[in-house]
C-alpha cells in the first residue's frame, strides 16, 4: 500500500490501518482482508472497527475529529483509566513502612516475576498519552535488569545464581507515585503547535571540587558556581557533571520560559543520561527526573551537546573555584516605568528590563511624546563586567545615525569614577538621576522569585546624547570638567 495513502500499524496480533482519506482507508481495509483469506490465517470478526474519527487502540482512545486541524488527540480509554487506581493502591498496600530509629532497615519486599510485570506492561501501553511518561517508567523497568526469569515458577536469578523471588526497591515507589498524579491530571496528549521556540546557550562542567554553570540571558552572560559537601565529591563524576546540568535548568529555567536550552556539556555519560531521559544508574536517573520535571514546568525544550572541554573556559574555571561574574540585577519594574514614562518608549532594549515591555505592565502606550525627528530611543544596562562593550554599542548607534535621523537614549552605570569607561562617557552623555548605595531600586532572582534587593554600589542614569539647548545642573557641570581635565 506504499504510496497510496494508507498506513499500516501491527503490534503483535493487532492492526490499526490509517487512511488520508476515508476512501484510503476502506481500500487498506479492504486489502488487509483479502490478505488474510489468501493465506488462510483466521482473524475475529466480531473484533473489527470502524472506519471511524474517533477509535480505541490497545487501551488508547485515537480522535482524529474535523475540530483537530489534523492533530489528532490521544487519550487513555475510560476502562484502562478505572482500572489503574485500584492497581496503585493495590502496590501502595504492599510498601513496608518507613525507616525509624526502632527499625532502621525496612523489611524486604518480594513479588512474584508476573506480578511486577503487570504494572509496567499496562504503563508502556498508555504512557505516550502522559507526557514525558516514559521517564517516569525506568525504575520499574530496571527491576528485571541483568535477571534471568522462571515465569512458569515465578523466579529470578543473576547469571549462576540462586533462584528467588523478586525484590522491589524505593525507586520503583518513586515512579507509581508519579504516575498517580499524573494520571489525575493528565491522561491525553496532542502534538502542539507553537512555533519553534529561541535557543538559548548554556554551559557546565564539574570537578572535584564545584560545578560551575554560564548562561547567556537577555544578551547579558551570567554565571553560577556551586561548591561540593563532603556527600557529594564522594559520588561519582558522572553525577556531579549531571548535578550541573540540572542546577542550569533550575536556576535560569524560569527565566528562560519557553526557549530551547542548548547545554555545552564535556562528560559522554552526562549528555548520553540527558539525550535518553534514561541512566542505569539509579542516583543519576533521580536527577534525570528532576531535569525533565524542571523542563515540564517552565515548558522548555533542551538539546545536550558534547563539548570538548577544552572549550569550556568559564565553566571550568568556575568547577574549579575560580569567581563568578557579579550578574547583573535589572531595575525593579516600578523604578523602570518612571524613566520609560519620562524619556520613552524604547525602541532598543539592552537588559533584563526588556521583559517588562512584553509583560502586562509595560509603559510603552502611556509615555510621553519624545522630541520630534527621535527614530530609535535606547534603554541600556549593562552588567559591571560589561559597561565599555555596552557605551561601544551605544556609540556606534550613535554615529550610524544621519542627518534625518536622531538617535537617543538611557545608560544605567555604577558610580565609579575611578573606571576607565566613566571618563568614555563624559563627552557625549549627561546624568539625569542617581540611586544611592543600600537603595532598593534593584531587583534579583533568588528562590525562583524577584524581589528587590540593596544596591551594593551607586548608581547613575545617564542620558545621551548632549544636544543644544540642554539645561545641565551646574555641580554636574562641575564634576564633568573635573572629568576632562583629568
């Protein structure tokens, strides 16, 4: 049937035939039939269904209905669904009891061979109904690993050994856990049709010693580094390189919404574990889980990519305890609204300000009028680290402009005379506000939350260009030519 527009799906004894079009699919119907009496194999006829929009396939509802736009919904049948809270509960019955100072062993828990199998054989069917379900399988699926299996005898055994029953340990709870909010939840699935999402570039790596993580965020490279306990650098390095990979998603995760995260990782294990949603390692596959909860929650997209470590310069240097960068904190978004009502709207953002223009409190409708011929206003924030490529970016700007054309804007710097940049921006900028050292005009991401935060050094806004006719304060005046005759 290749090329004519039907399409043929077997598990086992089982045959789901789907068409382009309703006569496409009579017509594989109708093939497959013929097939069958050609070779003399026997098939229930009273099993047959459709053609139909909406179907039942091996405990999952197929409803591919007109409304869909050709994304079919795939949810798990009612019957399946009724069935799996008595079967959780079932195993939940079985767990023993935690661990208490009495008794600080639990007791073993063995099953039969047939019995753990049921669970994990009815979850594969319905799991491509549950997003990410698969993942969330691994641990039941890893209790038969390296297992030889007696199922008339309900047994196991390692390669020459004894035979016993099979035991069922805390990770396997872990997983059933998972699945019974999911299944609460969320029991369907279609594909979505958003557009392919912005990358964003991250990096990591890990030593004995820390992990260290970059990424590049609102035009801007940030960093994080995270020293080891004494636990954790007696794990083995395939963890602590995935212990980094999870800290970058948790910590710019949020901020990050949306995008897809393309993490330069330089340990095969961590980006093989990362790729599949799946280590043989029990403790790797825990973080596994948290980093695919983590992309379910801010709703990302994340692509590991083996990079040599060569090429990791900051997040190497980071592992090894080199100090991070100070990142940079964005004005709060009140202390943003008044310069953007007075000086905007901006037309160029530079800075993690650049959020609250797209966000439900932007100014841009209720700002002022600007001065006539003004095409493009900037907004620029620069980190500490970065203030002289910033003042460049504003230059340049500066002198593209032509003679129709004017080109303006804000630069928020920290007080420092004594940096070379500060006597950079003397000749063609003017403050027009300043924040004092301890003022709470900044904000920083701390718990998954912004919240304001002291200023560690003072601040300047600065305008640019200087026009004719501009009114400067004189002490400003003052310390301006004390500036250029220095």
């Amino acid at each position: 049937m290749a090329g004519q527009g039907v399409h043929i799906f077997v598990y086992v004894d089982d045959f789901l035939i789907v068409g382009d079009k309703l006569e496409n699919t009579i017509k594989g119907v109708q093939a497959l039939e013929e097939l069958l009496d050609v070779l003399g194999l026997q098939w229930a006829l009273h099993k047959r269904r459709g053609p139909a929009r909406a179907l039942e396939f091996l405990g999952i509802l197929i409803a591919n209905l007109r409304g869909l736009e050709g994304r079919p919904l795939v949810v798990v049948a009612e019957k399946r669904r009724k069935r799996m809270p008595t079967l959780f509960e079932s195993w939940r019955a079985k767990r023993s009891p935690p661990p208490t100072p009495w008794s600080p062993s639990p007791k073993r828990l063995e099953v039969a061979p047939k019995e753990m199998a049921e669970l994990p054989g009815l979850l594969v069917f319905i799991a491509p109904c549950i997003p990410q379900g698969r993942v969330y399988m691994q641990a039941m699926l890893r209790g038969f690993a390296g297992l030889a299996v007696d199922w008339r005898g309900g047994r196991v055994r390692f390669l020459h050994g004894q035979w016993q029953n099979l035991e069922v340990n805390e990770s396997f709870f872990a997983d059933l856990q998972w699945w019974e909010s999911a299944l609460r939840s969320c029991s369907c699935w279609q594909r979505p049709t958003t557009p392919p999402p912005l990358a964003a570039i991250l990096g990591t790596d890990a030593s004995h010693q820390a992990c260290g993580g970059v990424a590049w965020v609102d035009g801007s490279r940030e960093e994080t580094q995270l020293t080891f306990t004494a636990a954790e650098k007696r794990r083995p390095i395939n963890l602590r390189e995935l212990y980094g990979a999870v800290r970058v998603a948790d910590l710019w995760g949020e901020r990050l919404a949306g995008h897809k995260l393309l993490i330069d990782i330089d340990n095969t294990a961590t980006v093989g574990a990362t790729t599949k949603a799946f280590s043989k390692a029990e403790n790797m596959q825990k973080q596994v889980r948290r980093l695919v909860s983590l992309v379910m929650q801010h709703k990302l997209e994340y692509r590991p990519v083996h990079c040599p470590g060569v090429a990791l310069v900051r997040p190497d240097a980071l592992s090894r305890g080199g100090k991070p960068d100070a990142p940079r904190n964005p004005l709060t978004q009140e202390a943003f609204n008044v310069w953007e009502k007075r000086y905007g709207p901006f037309t160029g953002m530079m800075g993690a300000e650049r959020d609250y223009q797209s966000g439900e409190g932007a100014m841009a409708n209720t700002a002022e009028p600007v001065d006539e011929g003004v095409q493009e206003i900037l907004w620029a924030h620069p980190a500490p680290s970065t203030c002289y490529a910033a003042l460049d970016l504003v230059l340049e700007n500066l002198a593209s402009c032509g003679p129709s054309s004017r080109v303006s804007g804000l630069v928020v710097l920290p007080h420092d005379p004594g940096q070379g940049w500060w006597r950079r921006a003397a000749p063609f900028c003017y403050v027009v506000g300043r924040y004092a050292r301890g003022s709470r005009h900044l904000e920083k991401m701390t718990a998954g939350e912004w919240s304001s935060v002291p200023a560690s050094f003072p601040t300047i806004i600065l305008r640019c260009p200087v026009h004719l006719g501009e009114t400067l304060p004189l002490s400003y005046m003052l310390e301006r030519g004390t500036r250029a005759s220095g």
